[in-house]
C-alpha cells in the first residue's frame, strides 16, 4: 500500500501500476483462500475446505 501511494505522489507511473497489480494478486490470492473457508465459495462435491500448505 505504501509503495502505491509512494508512486502516486511522486508520479512514477510504472512503479504505481505494478503496486496496484501486486495489491490486487494479493487480494486474489487472500480471497481464494478465505473463501472456501467461510462458506462462501463452493466446494466440489464432499471434500471440505482445507488449507493448500497441508
């Protein structure tokens, strides 16, 4: 988050996309793994959620 206000501020275009595209991997990336776990993502068939570092 600091890296992309950083880049705002002081106009480096390049390194603000690339802070706004890590942020959104890392949202992605949270969400797969949150998701499943709370009920909100389906699941197929039987097998419940589990963490993916087993």
């Amino acid at each position: 988050m600091w890296s992309a206000i950083w880049s705002w501020r002081h106009r480096a275009a390049g390194a603000h996309i690339l802070s706004l595209a890590i942020m959104m991997w890392g949202l992605v990336v949270g969400a797969s793994e949150l998701l499943p776990r709370v009920g909100y993502a389906n699941t197929p068939g039987d097998v419940p959620p589990t963490w993916l570092c087993d």
